[in-house]
C-alpha cells in the first residue's frame, strides 16, 4: 500500500434532471478515488426543486457532502499504525536478517499490544506527531526504561515503513525526548555483605550461583543458560553461549554478550566440587539443573532469589533491596574502589558500549591476565565466615 498519493479536490457537478413525473431533481455527480488508484463515477440525488428552488440552495447542501468525499479521499491510499504494524510482523519482526531473539520478539508483540496499538492503532502515519508522543510517554506511569523501549520500538516502526516506501517523510520518532535513565539509585553490596549472606546459604547450589554472580558478574539469563560443557577449566575459561529469559531458551543479544570470561582458580575448584555433587554432571547437562523437572531444566533463579538469597539477607541484618543484578553492580564498584583500569571493568562486565566516563579512559583491549587479576579483589567470597 503506497504511503501517499497526489489527490485532486472534487468539486463535483450538479446536474437538474426532469422527471416524467413530479418536479425536476438535483443530483451531485463526481468521481470517486478507489484503493487501486482508478477512479469510478458515482452520485447522489440531494432533492427536488420544491425542496431547493435555486442553485444556490441546492449548492449550500452539497458543501458538507463534497467535504466529506475530499476528506475521504485524503485517507485513501495511507496507512494507520495498526496497519504497519501488520506489515512489520509479517516482514520484519521475525526476519533472520533483523536477528531478534525470542525473548525481543515477545517484548513488541507485548508492549505494540498493551501499550501501543491502544493509543495509536487507529492514528494514520502522517498524524502521529513527537510532541503528541512526548505527553503520551509522560503520562504513563512506568519506569523511564519500559517508556524508553516503546519509544524506540515506535521509531523502529517507521524506520521499517521507510525501509519499504510507507512513509516518506522523516522519522517523527527521532526527535522525542525520553530518558531511560533510573529514577532511584540502585543499591550494591560489600564484599563483607556478600560474604554474610553466602555464610547462610545452605544449599551448594545457591551458593555457587551466587559466587559466579558476584566474581564474573554474569547476568541471571546468562547463570541459568550455563551448561558445563561451557567451562574450559583446563585453562580456566568460560564460553557464553546461550541466556534463559522467561523459561525460554534464547542467544546472547549483543556480541558484548557472547563473548567468554576467565574464571578465578577458586571459582573452578568451586564449580568442580558441585559438579562432583549435582546429579546431572554431563557436559550437555545444565549447571544449574532443577530435580523437580529431572535435569531437563534449570532452576528458577527468581525463586531462588526470593526464597532462599533475600531471607539470607535480613538474616544477616542487610536491609538493602537485592536482585541478581545486584551482584553484577557490586562487582563493578568494588573493582572501582580498588583502582582497576575502566576498560578492564568494562570488559569483565561485557557491556557493548562504554559510558561517558568510559570513553575519557584509553581504549585499549584488556587481556584475560588483566581481568583475572581484576577479579582477586573479590577472592575472599571463598573464604566464607560462618553465620551466627
């Protein structure tokens, strides 16, 4: 379907046609624009000339018919955002070469559901505006990041309507201003803290996962898609090769992502002495496998979290909020506190872009030596002290 089309105004003509009987009518002809782009005669009788004596009646009353037949014709040929949305499941959502993961496909057809096509469903392209956006986003009360995504979701909505000749103008959504930035200021933990929740954590299990959380700074998708076929621990070496988000299997998103990390000789001792205990220790067995689904499945780390790390925690007097991403952004702090090179914090965290302080800093490569030895500050999590 074209995004536009050149339309020319009906004005239209008014005929009076005789009748055998009764008085003479007027009748409004014009030509009406069809989808295809040809045009048809059509025409409507407006009424007698008892009901409209002079042609100045009879054209007061074809005024608003004509404005809503111009009117008409303007939409046709264009697109509403439900209708590109239609286009850009059936050509792009799913593209291999777009190379979305499941777990990024669920998310706009989620977010385009809930959010989105109730708003701006019925809107044509032409009448979706920043500024219309900006209060939109505004108004919802959900944190920066979840408007952040719709807002770039939208965007690449009408990059795919460029892409594929829908739209002609630029991309309305470029210039809306929406900040994904976190309205409060996550907490992390000590190493001291760490070390007191994994003193009252009693299952092995939790304990290493905990352990590989906070020394590789591994995301909880990335802990859960482990399997030990991963480890190279001959050269003390992790491959990353797949995440679990929402129960399902998908790739890494970034090539940040997928690249592997050293691991710490402790941290391989560690693992080794649970794969010797966990009843699944083949190399194509999950590190992480849950017994209620007989090693087919890893466990669920957001239940872990919550019925056994976060209880671990108060226990301990730590009235901090953690999740697994808590960990991650401990590790970062603590290698900051300790004078580590940010490229090497960069790189250990796998983060595909640096930030602004980031970029102030030199740009070269850290090797794994340099990473290994960024991850001695926290070894003391191996040397757990014992709860009260």
């Amino acid at each position: 379907m074209p995004a536009t089309r050149s339309h020319r105004y009906q004005e239209g003509s008014i005929d009076r046609v005789k009748r055998a009987n009764g008085p003479d009518m007027s009748v409004y002809r014009w030509r009406e624009l069809k989808k295809d782009g040809t045009r048809v005669q059509r025409k409507k009788t407006i009424g007698d000339i008892k009901r409209f004596p002079t042609k100045s009646d009879v054209q007061r009353e074809v005024e608003n018919l004509r404005a809503k037949i111009n009117a008409r014709e303007e939409l046709i040929g264009k697109m509403t955002i439900r209708e590109l949305w239609g286009h850009f499941q059936a050509e792009e959502l799913r593209c291999s070469h777009a190379d979305r993961s499941p777990t990024t496909i669920e998310c706009y057809l989620e977010n385009f559901k809930r959010y989105i096509l109730p708003e701006w469903g019925d809107h044509y392209l032409d009448k979706v505006k920043a500024v219309g956006i900006e209060k939109w986003l505004s108004s919802l009360s959900y944190a920066p990041a979840t408007k952040a995504k719709l807002r770039n979701q939208m965007s690449c909505l009408y990059s795919h309507a460029i892409r594929h000749e829908h739209w002609k103008g630029v991309n309305p959504i470029a210039s809306v201003r929406q900040s994904s930035k976190r309205v409060s200021i996550p907490d992390i933990l000590t190493l001291q803290e760490m070390q007191a929740i994994l003193g009252r954590l009693t299952d092995p299990m939790h304990r290493i996962a905990v352990l590989i959380a906070a020394v590789t700074g591994l995301r909880r998708s990335e802990i859960m898609g482990l399997k030990w076929s991963d480890f190279e621990f001959d050269r003390l070496w992790l491959r990353l090769e797949r995440g679990i988000v929402k129960r399902m299997q998908t790739k890494l998103k970034t090539e940040g992502s997928r690249k592997g990390v050293p691991i710490p000789k402790d941290l391989a001792e560690a693992l080794i002495e649970w794969r010797g205990k966990s009843l699944y220790p083949g190399e194509d067995d999950w590190v992480f496998a849950s017994a209620v689904k007989d090693g087919k499945a890893p466990v669920w780390l957001s239940e872990v979290l919550q019925n056994y790390i976060q209880p671990a925690a108060k226990a301990a007097g730590i009235t901090k909020r953690i999740g697994w991403h808590t960990f991650r952004r401990s590790l970062a702090s603590i290698l900051a506190t300790k004078g580590e090179h940010v490229k090497v914090v960069q790189e250990l965290l796998r983060h595909a872009n640096a930030s602004i302080t980031m970029e102030l800093y030199q740009q070269a490569e850290a090797d794994a030596d340099a990473k290994r030895t960024a991850q001695r500050h926290v070894g003391s999590l191996f040397v757990v002290p014992k709860a009260n």
